[in-house]
C-alpha cells in the first residue's frame, strides 16, 4: 500500500476514534446524576453507563492500535506482519487500517 493511501486511512481512523470518544465524553454518565437517583424505576441508565465504558475501552484499545500502526508507517513497516513480516494484502488495510498480522494469523492468535 502507497504511504500516502496510508496516512488517509490512518488519519480517517483516527477522527472516528476522536469523535467517538468526544461524544461519550459529551453525555457523560447518566446514572445517579442531577436528573435521576440511582436505581429509579423504568430507567435504563445503568445499562447505558456500563455499556459506554466498555465503548470507551474499545475505543482506547483502538487508539493505542492507531499508535502502533502510525509509528509502523513512520518506521516504513506499515502493512508488514509483526508476527511473520509478510505483507497484509492491501484490501485487509482498506478495511482495518490498523490490522497487525494477516487474517490467518490474526485467526491462530484469537485461537481461532
């Protein structure tokens, strides 16, 4: 892959990222705050607090992948395995800008 289709989609990546988290960080928490107790009846808030932080803990791990594969592209290792060295075919990058290892790779470290 070009370096310069590789800033594009790490950069895209990036702002997704960035907006996502910006908008948890606009709703905040929602349970037990100045327009409900915790626990009121027929509220959902709990929920939705704890699936925003797990949300926000994927999205941290998403960053710290964008990192790596910025500072690979940095290095002129962007798109090479970092288990095998082999190429990532272009079209797994297109649609993972940060994959690490090719899919197959990817599947035996997931223990797939």
């Amino acid at each position: 892959m070009e370096p310069e289709r590789a800033r594009e989609l790490l950069q895209r990546e990036r702002i997704r990222i960035e907006r996502a988290l910006a908008a948890l960080d606009r709703e905040g928490p929602l349970e037990g705050d100045d327009r409900r107790e915790p626990g009121d009846l027929d509220t959902e808030d709990l929920y939705q607090d704890e699936f925003d932080l797990g949300r926000r803990q994927e999205l941290q791990s998403d960053l710290a992948a964008l990192e790596r594969a910025e500072e690979r592209l940095k290095a002129g290792t962007y798109g090479l395995s970092i288990e095998s060295g082999q190429p990532i075919p272009d079209g797994r990058l297109e649609a993972l800008p940060t994959a690490e290892r090719t899919v197959e790779e990817e599947e035996h470290f997931r223990g797939g």
